[in-house]
C-alpha cells in the first residue's frame, strides 16, 4: 500500500512529456511489474539492466550471484528519450560520388533463411562475374525479384535495383575459387576450405558447382542521403565504465549506449563527500545523471526522487546544469529513518542534506546552486486557521509561487521576496510599519500579497500594482479536492 500510493501520486504529478525511473532488484522486479501496470496500464516505456557489481556476493542455495538490478521506465503520452544525434564521422566520399557522401555499412540482416526465404539467394559482380553465396544465419538486407510471389509489392528496392545503382561495394582483389563437381564441393565444405557461407544440406548446393565464387564480404554503399533519422535510439542494456571497450562498434553506430559505474563507486563517492562511509551501496551518480540526461531537455525541468537515499539524484542534476544550463530543479524526499534505538537519526539532514551542500560547497562553478531543507509534517484541514502561520506560511507562500525559500524573519514588518516580474510579501499583522513597506514596493512595480487581513490591506494601500490574497484560503483551494 505504501509503495502503490507513491507511485499514484508521482503518476498524477507528471507532465504530459514526463517519466517515471523505478528502480528495483531481481527480487521485488515481477511485483513492481504488475503493480504499476495496475497502476499505468499500457505506458511502460522501457526496462533498463544494469550491472551493480563486479565481483561475486554471497551466494546461497542455488549457489547464483545476482549481480544486476533493473530500472522500470514508465511515461507519459508525450515523452521521448532524447537518443543521441548519430555522428557522420563515418560518412565520406573518396570515389567523389555525384550522390554525396556515404558509410561502408552491412548488406546483410539478423535473419536466417527461414525467416527471410525472399532474402536467400546468390549475387554476382555484374563486372567481374564471381559469385557470393548468402549467409544462411544472416541473409541479405534486401528482397529479390526472383524471390517474390506474382503481384506481391514491397517498400524497399530490390537487391537488383541495388546493384543496377552500383551501391554494393565489392570485395576488390578477392580471392575465388571454383568447383568442378559436386564431389569437390563437399569435400571443401567438410575441409572448411570453402567459402565460409557455403555447408552441407543446403538448398542451392548443385548451383555452386562451375560457378566462380569469392571468399570476401559485399558491403553496402550507404549514403547519408538516406539516413531518415539523425539520432540514434536509446539502448536498455546499460553497460559498466569496465566493460565499455567490450561493446561493438555496431551497438555504437546505430544506439546510444549508457555507461556507467557499480554501487561500489556511489559507495566511494560518498564517503569522499562526507568524510565517512554513511550508507550502504548508493546508486552510481552516471547511472542516474545519464537517465536524467536523456529525460530532460526543456529549461527549468523539475525532478523529483521520493526514496532520495544519499542524495545522487540532486547530485546528478547539479552536475548536468553546469554542463548545459538547463536549469532543472529537484525535490527530494527522504524520511529520517529513526528507530527505537536510535531515535536521533535522521538520513535526509545528515547525509542527502549534507551531501549537497558537499557537492555545492566543493564545485563553485554549478548552476542553480541553492536549496532549502525543510521538515514536513500532516496538518488537519481543520487546524489550517491555528496552525499554518509565522514560518509555516512563509515557507509555503515561497513554494506555490516558485521562489527561493528564505526563513521567516520574525523581526520584520512584513516578509517579502521579488521575482522578475513582481514582487511577493506576506503580511502577517497590518502595522503602519507594514503599511509603509508595502506602500513603497508598490511604487517599485506590481506586488502580490497574502494576508489574514486582505480588507484591511486593500483599504491602507491604495495602488494599482497591489494584488491582495487571502489566507490561509488561497493557499490551500488547491489541496481540498
């Protein structure tokens, strides 16, 4: 029940572009799966796998380490991860084509010869004559005209259309090979002297026989012309700063592939942070600043973490707005974690807390570098007249109208801080001191005002550029539905 009501809530609080990161171990990954399709039925956009660990933990019955964890992606109708616009490196144009530049790329798919039967088939060098059999693990990329049914249409060209545009990119200076029989052939085959794509129970064994073969690979002469998108999708396999030699150059040319570290590097982060180790395995800070990377791209996004831990979360967001000014702003949620036997303890203050005052205090250069620490607590709606004042108020006034929090300054007339635009002020009692105060922001420009009094404020301070508010009214119509 606690986890379903934070997860309803953190849906009705998204943007139409926005997105929820749950991240979740091997153990609870099938509960968290059905509860939020429960609870979002049908918007799950993405699960992410991560690495945790590089060595092996205590492993019981059935003697297996559990070394990855899972982050379950669910979104808005709107939103979209950002990918990673493709780089065109890779693109040139040494033979000086009249098309434009182009990438040697793969002529072949990850489809077998059942699967694509209209992609099986033999092509030949239309200038030098020799011959190359299809991979039957991995046919070609496009259909043949010999292959397809009478009538039958399709959306890409043919691999005659292909060839007859001289975008296959021949094998050149290839060494061939030809047999005389079929005797000659299988014997090759079984000596794996053959053409690697050539094997026994094939086919289109008997068409081989006399036929000039080459042993190399025809490529596919790819223009940039072509490329319809100019970013490349996001992958869910996330890989460890360890193993990033490891990924193909394939993954890297058509995905962006997230790098990040294990939870013994959140570990040590912290503990460099905070001068001691204060909590156990936190999350990697390039696991959750790429995830956040990729979700954000509009200035001033908020972010928001309801199991807030050490702070990474907030971290993460200081780093990307020094790098690209965004902007975005964060909320973090964390209870204090006190027990009976340790009643004093208090997880958000000592160590989230802290830990962003770290970061802010040891890189001057962050953007967006403040933030407030405030206390929660449940107020009855029919307390709110005896409750909400003094400081409790101001705080709230600041929220609601997207202003820095600043404490409550008992010895001032009124309390007051300024947006570009205007000016925002609780009156908490109509003094004349007050009225003065409020008399000569209103001279400076347009003030907004929240009072227990606004008739008396209205009738003290004659100006155009006042707004008065009442309270505790005004603040709270929106929470009483």
């Amino acid at each position: 029940e606690f986890m379903y009501q934070r997860l309803v809530l953190a849906r009705d609080l998204l943007s139409d572009d926005g997105v929820l990161f749950i991240s979740i171990d091997d153990g609870e990954f099938s509960h968290l799966s059905m509860l939020m399709e429960q609870i979002w039925p049908g918007r799950k956009a993405a699960t992410f796998v991560w690495k945790r660990r590089s060595g092996a933990n205590d492993a019981k019955e059935p003697f297996v380490s559990v070394d990855h964890e899972y982050v379950i992606c669910y979104a808005a109708p709107n939103f979209s991860f950002k990918g990673k616009t493709k780089e065109n490196t890779s693109y040139s144009n040494p033979d000086h084509d009249k098309r434009g530049v182009w990438a040697n790329d793969n002529l072949v798919q990850g489809k077998t010869m059942h699967q694509r039967k209209d992609a099986y088939y033999p092509i030949q060098n239309p200038e030098s004559g020799v011959w190359y059999p299809c991979d039957p693990d991995n046919t070609w990329r496009f259909a043949s005209e010999t292959k397809l049914k009478p009538g039958q249409k399709i959306r890409t060209k043919t691999i005659e259309q292909i060839i007859k545009e001289k975008k296959v990119l021949w094998p050149q200076k290839d060494k061939t090979v030809t047999y005389k029989d079929m005797p000659s052939l299988l014997k090759a085959i079984d000596e794996k002297t053959a053409p690697y794509n050539l094997r026994r129970g094939l086919p289109d064994l008997d068409f081989w026989v006399g036929k000039t073969m080459g042993y190399g690979k025809p490529r596919y002469k790819r223009h940039l012309s072509e490329v319809k998108k100019t970013e490349k999708p996001l992958s869910t396999w996330i890989v460890p700063y360890a193993n990033r030699k490891d990924i193909d150059q394939e993954d890297i040319d058509e995905k962006d592939v997230l790098i990040t570290g294990y939870t013994s590097d959140g570990t040590s982060l912290v503990s460099k942070l905070l001068g001691h180790k204060a909590f156990d395995y936190p999350k990697p800070l390039a696991l959750i600043k790429a995830l956040i990377q990729q979700a954000t791209d509009n200035q001033g996004d908020i972010v928001l973490d309801f199991f807030a831990g050490t702070g990474t979360t907030a971290h993460a967001v200081l780093e990307l707005n020094s790098e690209d000014n965004l902007g975005r702003r964060y909320i973090m949620v964390s209870s204090t974690e006190a027990t009976e036997n340790d009643p004093k303890k208090n997880i958000c203050r000592d160590v989230l807390s802290a830990r962003v005052k770290a970061v802010i205090d040891d890189t001057g250069d962050l953007t967006g570098n403040n933030y407030a620490y405030i206390r929660t607590r449940p107020i009855s709606f029919f307390d709110i007249a005896y409750e909400l004042k003094g400081s409790l108020l101001w705080t709230l006034i600041q929220l609601q109208n997207d202003i820095p929090v600043t404490p409550y300054n008992s010895k001032l007339a009124i309390q007051s801080a300024s947006k570009p635009e205007v000016s925002i002020v609780y009156v908490d009692q109509f003094t004349d001191k007050a009225k003065k105060e409020l008399e000569k922001l209103c001279a400076e420009g347009p003030v907004v005002a929240y009072s227990w009094a606004p008739g008396q404020v209205r009738e003290g301070v004659k100006s155009d550029n006042l707004e008065v508010r009442p309270v505790p009214d005004d603040l709270i119509r929106g929470y009483k539905s």
